[in-house]
C-alpha cells in the first residue's frame, strides 16, 4: 500500500511496475477472473475513512451514520458493522438491509420526505432509533400510527435551515425550496405542538444541506441558524437527545479539487457548537456516505470498438454504461478514466460511451487515452452512487462486485444473467406448453455465448 504523504492518507489503488493495483490485487486479473464491467472495493480504503471519521470526532458523545444510499451492497455494510458504525437510511428496504448485514435497529435513523404508512410501521416495529420527520404531515401520520401500535416514536425533526452550500443544484438539498426538511421558520411553532401529541418523542433535530460541499463554511452557519432554535427548546423543558448535522462532505474527483477531510469538519463544527451552544449536552451526529467510500471503488470496463465519427470526434465503446454509473449522464459528473496498464502508444482524444440507446450514456467526455479493442480501462473514485444507482434499462444485467483485502478478492454480488431478468416475470396470456423448453434452450446459447 502507498500513502500520499502531503495528506498521510492511505491510497487504496497505486501503480505497481505500470499496473493499476487495488491494494496487492493487479486489476487486470480482476478482470479475468470476474469479468467486466466489474466493480473493485478496496476493504482498507474504506476502513481508512471511516476510522478517520471516529478519531475526528472522539473525545465527545457522537454517532456517525454511514449514509446506505452511497452504496447499500450487503458486503460494504457488514464490514461497516464489523467497524461500530451507525446508519443513516432512507427507506423500508435499506432498513432492512441494515439489518441483514447486522446492523442493529436502535443503531439507524430513518430520513426521507416520502415515508408510507407501511414505512413508518415496520420502522416502529423493528424498533428504529429515529425517524427523522421531514414534515407536519409526515409528523401527524406517525403519531397516529405510532398510537394504533400501542407506542412512542422518537423523531427528530429534519430542518432547512435555508443555506447556500455553494454545491451544484442536483445535488443541494437545505436551501428554502428544497423538498427536504420542516422550514426553518416553522420549525419552533412546531416543537411547541410535540407535547400535545403523545405518541411521539423528540430525541433531536436533523438536518442535511446538500452534497460535495468543499468548505466548512456552510456547516458553520447551519449550527448559528440552528443554536437559538435549540436554546428555545431547551427554554420550554425540550432537551435533545442528539444534534444531527447531515453529511456531504466533498470528495476529490479531479486533480484540481480538494477532499473535505473529517478532522477540517469535526473541528469546525465543535469550534462553531463551542462557541453557540456552550452548555450543549446533545449529542453530535453526522451521515458521512460518498466520503467514506467513493476513492475506495473502481468501475473495471473493457473497450469493445473504436468507432470514428464526423469532424473529427473519436468513441471508445465500452461494455460498461450508464446502467453501470448513472452520475455522468444524470447530472454530468466527472470520473477519471485511464488505462489499467500504462500504455505505450500515442494518445488520442475520445468520448468514452456504452451501449445504452441514449445520447446521454457517455461516461467521460473529452478524454484522451491511448486504446484500441480490448483495452481495459478503470473509472476511478466510483465507490459512491455507482452500484446504489444501477439499473437494468435496455435490459442490461448488473455488473460483479468484488471487495479486495491484501492480495485477497471477495465477490460481494454475483454477475446477474440476461435470464435474472426476467425470472419473477409472468405472461399476460395464457401459458405456451413449449416455455419450459424455450428457457432451457435460451439458458443453454447464453451458457454458451458466455464462454466465446
């Protein structure tokens, strides 16, 4: 393993004789054991950066919820409670992935502005640690159901707090007409009403200002918006269990921009609550999820063709797509691409493309590379928001992923088949006697075809 020694971070893949590795693994017998598109994590990589996160904010109450929706797959999560982490979800089914890789319930927070009765329930039965409410509504429809079981919810309320995180707009989410949280100047009026309403118990307040914010600017005027809403509960007999401050905390994509260490957030954030809050006795919580695993994963793909097109603009069609890692082509994020062996010819310009019938699957614009059929290449920093996001649009299967320990590789997910697809399907009509025999010759060529 190497280490950047300007930052003393862990570098979870590094050339070794001109070979991209991931740990001690050479990427390339990665992909010939596995195949492509294949998704490559790195177990240190993300044990770096969680332990980074829990030494930041020692020396005071805290939890740090690794936010599922970065990358929910069962492996990630079970090495993460291995590690002592907490969870942030925001849905029936991350809760009960949480608890599959196991995770306990009174160690989840459960967020999200589009909670079903049915959501809400299994959340109250399995004995969830909070419910962050992101509305009166929502407020209202769990203290009913909550009184139909016979029990007390603990909610914490979810604030926009109307700040600017300087952050693109697909990805903002506390500014005054984001969908998420209880505006900010309601969110007293509210709290007033909670006494009256029996079945719930305010354990916090949450919020969450958006994604890949650089600076810790924006956190520092979240915690002096929320400190006198926090001094007024505390003037009506409400004191707060915990202080959930979000995550989205930015991540370095390209060479030109910054990684928003733990310890820069940690210590912002208690120098701000220090000098706000001083008599604070809640606990501080924060969601970290891309920060924790997006350097940890790769996306391996392998070029099929190399197409020329008019004026000049070249392709190089990859088997990996937009079904793989959605990001570029639903709000145009950058992923370093490169060759996973140092090549030696000239390079050349090219937009790297896959086969999904959309002018928007381009995984990388512009790029120059030196590749030619069969050339393997590695979409770096693709640990967050590539498998949480894949689909099967054009009925493309899902890829492999495998977690890397030392020289070690674990198949976390097995490749699903064109067959997959289809399984829990039924035909409208009425049944053809010959659909036993068409799938076992269709299971039959694809056997076949995969071994071409």
């Amino acid at each position: 393993m190497t280490r950047n020694l300007s930052a003393d971070r862990l570098q979870p893949f590094a050339r070794i004789g001109g070979v991209l590795h991931c740990e001690e693994v050479d990427l390339r017998e990665a992909a010939r054991a596995f195949g492509t598109p294949l998704y490559v994590y790195s177990r240190a990589g993300i044990l770096e950066r969680w332990h980074a996160y829990e030494a930041a904010f020692a020396g005071r109450p805290h939890r740090i919820h690794y936010a599922v929706k970065a990358n929910s797959t069962l492996g990630i999560l079970e090495l993460l409670v291995e590690a002592g982490a907490c969870f942030d979800v925001v849905s029936a089914g991350e809760i009960l992935r949480v608890l599959a890789a196991g995770g306990q319930p009174e160690q989840i927070v459960f967020s999200g502005v589009g909670k079903t009765r049915r959501d809400i329930a299994l959340a109250l039965l399995l004995g969830v640690g909070c419910i962050n409410a992101e509305s009166i509504p929502e407020l209202e429809r769990i203290e009913r159901i909550a009184a139909s079981l016979g029990r007390r919810a603990p909610v914490a309320l979810r604030i926009n707090p109307n700040v600017d995180a300087h952050v693109d707009e697909h990805v903002a989410t506390g500014v005054g007409d984001s969908k998420f949280g209880i505006d900010i100047r309601d969110a007293f009026s509210v709290c007033r009403q909670l006494p009256q309403m029996r079945a719930l118990e305010l354990k916090g307040l949450s919020v969450h200002i958006g994604s890949q914010i650089r600076s810790v600017e924006p956190y520092r005027e979240t915690v002096r918006i929320l400190a006198p809403l926090v001094r007024q509960l505390e003037a009506l007999g409400l004191m707060l269990e915990h202080l959930d401050l979000g995550g989205g905390a930015g991540v370095a994509y390209r060479a030109s921009e910054t990684t928003l260490e733990p310890q820069n957030l940690a210590s912002a954030l208690y120098a701000e609550l220090d000098r706000e809050l001083p008599e604070l006795k809640a606990r501080v919580d924060v969601e970290p999820g891309r920060s924790i695993v997006a350097a940890a994963g790769v996306l391996l793909t392998q070029v099929e063709f190399i197409k020329r097109g008019r004026f000049g603009r070249s392709f190089a069609v990859v088997d990996a797509s937009m079904t793989e890692l959605l990001r570029p082509a639903l709000y145009g994020a950058y992923h370093k691409i490169e060759e996973v062996e140092t090549p030696e010819g000239p390079r050349e310009v090219f937009d790297v493309v896959g086969s999904v019938c959309e002018s928007t699957d381009c995984l990388g614009h512009g790029r120059s590379l030196a590749v030619k059929e069969g050339t393997l290449l590695a979409l770096r920093t693709a640990g967050a928001y590539g498998m949480s996001m894949a689909s099967n649009y054009n009925s493309r299967p899902l890829p492999m992923e495998v977690l890397v320990s030392g020289n070690r590789m674990t198949p976390l997910r097995r490749r699903q088949t064109e067959a997959d697809l289809f399984a829990d399907e039924l035909l409208a009509g009425e049944a053809r006697a010959d659909a036993g025999v068409l799938r076992a010759t269709l299971f039959k060529a694809l056997d076949i075809a995969q071994k071409i």
